[in-house]
C-alpha cells in the first residue's frame, strides 16, 4: 500500500494529501530511510513521523483498504514518541 494512503486509512494524518504534502516535505521514513508518499509500506515495517515538535515511531501491524475509525488505531503500534529538542537535532 503507499504510505499516503496508509497514513489516511490509520488516521495517523487525516487527509491523503496532507499525508503526502509531509512526506515530500521528507518529516518521515520507513525503517530509517527517508520515504515519499508513494513509497510502499508493508506489514512490520517502523515508520518515523516528525509532527511539529514530536517524532512518532510506529510499526505497522496489519494493512487495509478501509476502516472505522474505532479500529483505525489496531492498523499500528506506536513504538516511540519523543520531543524533539534543540539537542536531538544536534546529534
């Protein structure tokens, strides 16, 4: 599935081409590489997302077409979510 269609169906970002417009910005990677929004993403892969002042690493547990919102959330598993300081960026 492409990352775009994948970050809309999880609700991880709401729309497709926000999704989109946050990957060509380059604020996410797929297991440590830097993706585009139609990268393709499967099931364990770790996707890192910089929102703002966070960063969110999720692995993907299962991929649909669709989803109820209720459900959305069982697409993924956040791993980590940090603040990203003047230090992170730093090192």
């Amino acid at each position: 599935m492409r990352l775009d269609k994948f970050l809309k169906v999880s609700r991880l970002i709401k729309r497709r081409t926000l999704a989109k417009e946050v990957a060509d910005q380059g604020r996410i990677t797929i297991n440590g590489i830097e993706a585009k929004a139609s990268s393709n993403v499967k099931v364990g892969d770790m996707l890192t997302v910089r929102f703002g002042q966070k960063l969110v690493t999720v692995q993907i547990d299962s991929i649909q077409e669709t989803t109820k919102k209720e459900n959305a959330t069982q697409l993924y598993t956040v791993v980590k979510e940090e603040k990203i300081t003047t230090d992170n960026i730093l090192n």
